[in-house]
C-alpha cells in the first residue's frame, strides 16, 4: 500500500509585480503552507531483487585496538561481495599517519592478515581487486603499549621436606603502562597450573612450605601487557638411618675401636657428605676433620669424650642429619696393684697368704676383677685357675711340688 502525501508551500510578495523584485531586501513577505493527503493505491512486493554493482561491497577488517610489545595480532577481513566473485588481496600498514602506505610484511595476499611482531602502534587496510575494480577498507589501528621488564624470579632451587617456611623473591618488575600487579600459580610436576594461595597470590615475593616437589611461576600485568617467570623448587626426603657404634669403654692413653657409620637413606639420592664431630662434654662440638662414612683411626684419649656424626646432602647441604652420640669412657689407669713381700720355703711346704693391696683408678663403681699368676722364671707366665676374683692369694703344696725351684706369683687387676 503507498500512501501519497503532498507538502504545499506559497510565498507572497506584498507588492507586485515580481519584475520589481529588490534583490537588496525588501519588505517581509506572507507566506502560507498547508497540506494535503489522498489514499494509497493497492501495492505490490518483489522478491529477489538483484540490484546491478559497477563496484562490489563489505570489504571490512577487525582487529584489536591495543596489544603489547613485541607481540602479534590476528586481523579479521571481511568476505567482499559484488565483483566477478574472484578476488585479490593485498594486506598494507605503515607506522606513522603521514608516513605512506606500503605492503604488510609476512603472507598478506590471504582474506585475513597476522601481524609481524609489532614494536610500535600502526595502521592496516586492505586492498580488494575483482574484475578490474579495486576498492580499500578503512583502516584500523593498533596501539602498542610497553612490554615489562624484570620480571625475574629465585632460580631454580633444592629444599628439604619439612625446612621451615621459603620465600621465594621476585625482583620489582618495571616497564608496561600504569601500576604492574602480580599474581603466582603452582603446580605439581605432573599437574597443570592451579593459583596460589589468595593469602599470598598477589605479593610480589611467595612464602611456601617444603611439603612436594613443585614448579612457581609469577605473572606480571599491566595495560595489555603479561609476562611470566618460573621457578622449579625440588623437595628431597629427609635423611635417615644415620647411625654410630660402638660405645666403648677403654683406660686413659688406650686407642679407641674404629667408629663404624651406617649407611644413610634420604636426602639427594645416596649423594652424600660426612663430618665428624668430638666433644668433651656432649654440648660444645668441634670438627674432628674426618669426612667419610667411617672414623677409622681415632686418636688415643687420655679423658672422656664424645662423637657424633653429621650428614649433609642435596643443594647447600640442605638436608642435614645429625646421629645420636657415642660416649667413649675413659678410665683412670689403675694404680697402687702391689703384693706381699717375697717368701723362702722349703720343698713341698705351702707358702703363707699372698695379700694384695687395694688397687686404685679404673672403675671405681663397679669395682675390680683379679687374675694371678704363676712362673717358674719370672719370664713365662701361666694363669692360676682357681684365684679368679679374690684380692688376696693362698698357694697350696700342688703349686710348690711342681717346681722344685723358685716360684714367683703375681696379680693382674682386670675391670
């Protein structure tokens, strides 16, 4: 249905004739406008119109406004219409808006056009040619902000499990526009990035706890613009199975046994370092200059002491264990073991009573074990078997009948 309107327009002139029109100005005039509307004819439709182009259409590019530094952008062309159907592309920028147009770098003769890596804000159009005609899209520019600089973590690093709280720092980030925030993530080795903690995610350094082995990255932003840095932080179990032998118990001036050390488990994978260590006292240590798994010489001792042996393996020593001590007990030698005087007997008959002085030294505590013995020559020397344990000594005539000669007795003091 077509509706017709009519809009009708008179203007007078207050004097006539027009001939005498002053084209300077002259009197205001009268004007009167009125309209007028008659009904539509019936309509009609038409389908499928084909409108005939001497030029085609839609030649229209999308793309980012703003990217960073040193990164690429994905321009979206449009698919023309009109022409012959067959069409080429070609893809121009240029870096400046005075500067002139010249061909894109890179493949730029495609519907679509990827960037180079762009270091500056630029321009991009497209050229579209089908059939002799070639028409230019509107350009679209690009805004390149600052990349950020200094984005720089710990590097990578060994920990043992259960040290105490790590901090892992991060250099204070610079470049970019505007203020730079951060953010951290972690994983396991085998699972994907996950956010840190909320208490910690966003502080420019990160505190963790030695629990697993885990990687640390950190994520510097700001205006357009994310750079990342990471860090593997390797957990070793802790050392075990580090232990000495034996205690001992020797007199003053005598060599201890070799110290023997198990062999440790835990820390970095059976790499290991040993220090030995001796006290005199059990609190105030000193380096006793021996660093491997066994102390086999140890120096004579004229007074108590102790020894331990510490572990050392991974990254810094960061796995550390030290033994249980090992106290070696030095006994004072033992001192006044004298017998009573020398005798004269004839053949057969039983000598008096041996007496043995109260020895001194030794232990003390637990006392003393005696041990005497016989020799025809004072050279060779052969156990009395029934004298164990006593302090004083009784020959019987078996003793003075097997030698017809001078006998010589003696006592051995044994802790």
């Amino acid at each position: 249905m077509v509706e017709v309107v009519e809009v009708v327009c008179l203007v007078y002139r207050k004097t006539f004739p027009f001939s005498q029109l002053n084209l300077s100005g002259g009197e205001p005039g009268t004007g009167i406008c009125y309209v007028s509307s008659t009904g539509g004819s019936q309509g009609d439709s038409l389908n499928r119109l084909l409108l005939p182009l001497t030029g085609f259409l839609n030649n229209l590019i999308y793309a980012e406004s703003k990217t960073c530094y040193n990164t690429k952008q994905y321009i979206k062309g449009s698919k023309p219409q009109g022409g012959n159907g067959a069409y080429t592309y070609l893809w121009e920028y240029r870096d400046n808006v005075t500067s002139p147009w010249i061909a894109a770098p890179g493949k730029n003769d495609s519907i679509d056009y990827k960037t180079a890596f762009l270091t500056d804000t630029s321009q991009f159009r497209r050229k579209v040619t089908s059939d002799g005609m070639t028409d230019i899209s509107r350009s679209v520019t690009i805004n390149v902000f600052p990349q950020i600089t200094n984005n720089v973590v710990d590097p990578d690093t060994t920990l043992c499990y259960g040290s105490k709280s790590v901090i892992i720092r991060g250099a204070v980030a610079g470049g970019g526009k505007g203020n730079i925030q951060y953010e951290w993530s972690q994983r396991t080795i085998s699972s994907t990035w996950e956010l840190a903690p909320a208490d910690v995610r966003f502080n420019k350094d990160l505190t963790i706890l030695a629990d697993e082995s885990r990687y640390y990255r950190r994520k510097a932003t700001s205006e357009y613009c994310s750079i990342y840095d990471s860090v593997k932080v390797d957990i070793l179990p802790v050392i075990t199975n580090n232990l000495v032998s034996p205690r001992q118990t020797i007199c003053s001036g005598a060599v201890p046994a070799s110290f023997q050390g198990s062999t440790p488990v835990g820390g970095n994978n059976g790499s290991y370092k040993y220090r030995w260590q001796r006290s005199d006292d059990s609190l105030n240590w000193t380096n006793e200059g021996i660093s491997v798994k066994d102390f086999a010489n140890p120096p004579a001792l004229s007074q108590t002491r102790y020894y331990r042996r510490i572990v050392l393996s991974g990254l810094n020593d960061c796995c550390r264990d030290t033994s249980k001590n090992i106290k070696i007990i030095v006994l004072p030698n033992i001192t006044n073991n004298s017998v009573s005087s020398d005798q004269t007997i004839c053949e057969a008959s039983k000598p008096d009573l041996f007496n043995g002085s109260q020895p001194l030294g030794g232990d003390i505590i637990d006392g003393y074990r005696y041990k005497w013995e016989i020799s025809k020559n004072g050279a060779s020397w052969d156990s009395v078997q029934y004298s164990d344990a006593i302090i004083n000594f009784q020959a019987n005539e078996q003793d003075s009948t097997r030698f017809s000669d001078v006998l010589f007795f003696r006592t051995e003091r044994l802790l």
